[in-house]
C-alpha cells in the first residue's frame, strides 16, 4: 500500500513588521546568502516543492544575545514614537497659546484632576503619593544646582501669586489642611526623624556668627530637655495666686507671688458687670472679645507712648529709652483727610466710631457690636471719657450761640487738672 503526501503550495509573504536575519545554506553549491529586511517587512523563505527540497538546507546561525520578538520590539517603538511626537506637539502648542487659553486649561485640568482624585480610594491616593514622590525624587537627583535654584525660584514665585490671589476663606480652610497635614506627619516620625527636623529648623533660623553673642538659650543650638512642670492648680495660702506643682518650696509656702503676704493686691471695686461678662461669659460677644482682645485695647486707647528708642540688632526683640517718656492724646479733631485716632475716638457717636473702629484694616477680625459695647460702657464709667463728649457737646453750644449771634467762633479748651489722688505717670 502505497500512501501520498500532498505537495505543500509556497507559503506567502507574511506581515509582520521588525527586524530578522536568517541565513540560508545551499548545499549544491556551498554559497551562503544571506538577506536581511527593512523596517517595514521581513522577507521569508519561500517553500519549494518535495522534489527541490532534499536539495536545500536551511541552517540557523546562533547568536551571542537573545533575540526579542520582533512585533513586540516593532510595536513598542511605534508607540514611544508615537508619544514622543505627542510630547512635541503639546509643547509647540503650549508655548504660542494666549493667558486667556493657558488658564482656561489649567482650570479644566484642575477640575478633572479634582474629579478623578475625589473618587479614588485611599489605597490608591497612598500609591499615587508613592509613585509620584519617587519619580520626583528621580527627577531632581538628575538636575543641576542652576536648576533647582531656577526650580525654587519658579516655585516660590508660583505660590506667592496663587496665594496673594486667594480669598480669606479659601486661606483658612489651607491652612487648616495643612495643620492637619504636618500634624499626621509628624505623629507618625521616628524619635531620630524629629530631632533632624528640630536641628534643621534650629540652624535655618539661627543669626549670623556676628549676632550670637545677643542670642539667649533659647537660640542656641544646644538641645533642651522637655520638663513638665504638673498643673497649675497650687494656690497661696496668703494671696491665692495659682502656682504650677513643681513649683512647691519645700516650706509649702510661696514666696515668688506676694512675699508671704506683705504685697497685697486689692481686688477690683466697683467692676462694671457688662465688662465682667465680656470676661467670663459664654456669650458670642463674650468669646469674640476675648479672642481678640490686644486689638479691642489698642483701639480704644486714649493716647500714645513716645520715646527715643534704641533697638539693639539680632536676638529677640527689646529696646532702650533715652530720655524723657511722652504720653500724647494729640489734638481733639484729626487733620483733613485722616482718621480719627485715641481720643478723637470718644468725641464721635457711638455707632459712627463702632463702624470706623471696625472698618480698619488692623481691625478686620474685629466685631462692631463688640466696639459698640466697649464704647458703651467707657462712656458710663470713665471720667475721661465723658470730659471728651462733654467737650463736644460744648464745642457744638459754641458753634450754635455764634451763628445765632452772628458772631466768631470762640476758642474751646479742655484742661485736665491734676490732683492728690489721681496717678502723676498718667
């Protein structure tokens, strides 16, 4: 029984895309040819038939490196190309488009990014902050010195105008992220992690060699040790002032607060209970005034201090008097133009000096209400006070009697007398 093999037809050219060479051996002759294809096709050997073939041998020469795929190799050379000249694209784009253009884009990408990173997960925020911070840290570990200084410059510049752009709640609710933000960091450093951060914060604000010798303990670099001194929950047993635990003599007796009882403070008489309230109340006033209370005194003070100064250079702040020490309350009606300032204060009505008072840019956390309060109760209990309306009530009698009698204006005075019983440094 005899069985027949059907001739195989010639194989057609293939479609595959890369780079092979293959070399074929012919045997009748010895001669090698070798062919190689280009970028765009691979030439295969064409099949002969059973009768030609005993004749040929197809030997394959080995190489030293291992040999990629060619579709694969062919493939990702094609898309780093593709997104090479994506890049260049984006970029020649980029650089001859308008402000208007530019910062409508970065807005839509804004908002995108704000979308995609609101519904990711935690696990995925944790791998993002991951991969984007070593690929950052790739970046700069590349990049020269004039770089990062140019980088930090660019930065700085960025944020100071993204910030001096941004409103008071957007400010408020940044710094809070990140107060939450260094408070998550550093409760999850090591002992070894937050020394380095303290040295460093310490050497970045530490003044030049020229100014340590007006520097304290407390700009030193020497590390202090932390010591807690217990709750303030001590009293005297002569004058009741609070003192800390650790404080404690050993002859249980306070010396430091009232010399064993020879100071002796009196207590406030005759406080006004509105001005009582604003200090231990729970009112909203109430907590208002206390928080912002520097500002509510600066405001309503009657005078100024004026003295030649001497400011020492580095160190904390402190300064020297020379001279004579001035208390000023200035003239009764401000210059044209000018706000009123200390006692020009009082001669004004409540609620016009309530609406100036808080309507100052020093004043911007300030509350109205809480002015009008304060200028209240001053009015009803201090005598200085009341000599300031009562000058403006006179100055308003005079203004009237001379257009009445079609006269001048006289002059007003206000003179403040001083007696026994009132303070000669005031």
């Amino acid at each position: 029984m005899v069985r027949s093999t059907p001739k195989q037809p010639p194989s057609t050219l293939s479609s595959w895309t890369g780079r092979l060479r293959t070399r074929t051996v012919k045997t009748n002759s010895q001669q090698a040819m070798t062919t190689s294809s280009s970028h765009d096709s691979i030439p295969v050997e064409r099949r002969r038939p059973d009768a030609e073939r005993s004749t040929d041998r197809q030997v394959v020469v080995p190489s030293n490196t291992p040999r990629k795929n060619p579709v694969k190799l062919s493939e990702h050379s094609r898309l780093s190309a593709k997104k090479t000249a994506e890049a260049l694209r984006k970029a020649l784009n980029r650089l001859h488009e308008s402000e208007d253009v530019k910062k409508k884009r970065k807005t839509v990408n804004a908002a995108r990014t704000a979308k995609t990173r609101s519904e990711e997960t935690a696990n995925d925020r944790k791998k993002r902050l991951s991969l984007n911070k070593a690929q950052t840290s790739r970046a700069r570990a590349k990049e020269t010195d004039e770089a990062a200084s140019a980088r930090r410059a660019s930065d700085a510049a960025n944020k100071s105008r993204a910030r001096s752009e941004e409103s008071d709640a957007v400010r408020a609710e940044r710094r809070v992220q990140d107060a939450h933000r260094k408070a998550v960091t550093r409760s999850e450093e090591s002992q070894e992690t937050a020394d380095a951060r303290r040295y460093a914060d310490r050497q970045r604000h530490a003044a030049p060699a020229n100014q340590q010798q007006y520097l304290g303990l407390a700009r030193r670099d020497a590390p202090v040790r932390e010591h807690y001194l217990g709750q303030m929950s001590i009293q005297c047993s002569s004058c009741k002032a609070l003192h800390y635990q650790d404080e404690l003599p050993q002859s249980k007796e306070f010396n430091t607060c009232c010399r064993h009882g020879l100071v002796d403070l009196p207590m406030f008489e005759n406080f006004p209970q509105e001005l009582q309230d604003l200090y231990v109340g729970s009112t909203p006033e109430a907590t208002e005034f206390r928080k912002n209370l520097r500002s509510y005194n600066n405001s309503l003070a009657m005078g100024c201090t004026k003295a030649k100064l001497d400011v020492p250079k580095g160190g904390p702040y402190s300064f020297r008097i020379h001279g004579q020490v001035y208390h000023l309350i200035g003239p009764l009606h401000p210059a044209e133009g000018e706000e009123h300032v200390f006692a020009q204060v009082f001669i004004l009505d409540t609620e016009e000096a309530a609406d100036e008072l808080a309507n100052r840019k020093v004043n911007r956390t300030c509350s109205k209400e809480v002015f009008k309060i304060l200028i209240d109760i001053l009015e009803k209990y201090n005598p200085f006070v009341k000599s300031f309306k009562m000058m403006r009530e006179k100055e308003e009698e005079e203004e009237m009697m001379a257009k009445a009698q079609n006269r001048e204006l006289k002059e007003v005075k206000m003179v403040f007398r001083q007696g026994k019983k009132f303070d000669p440094n005031r």
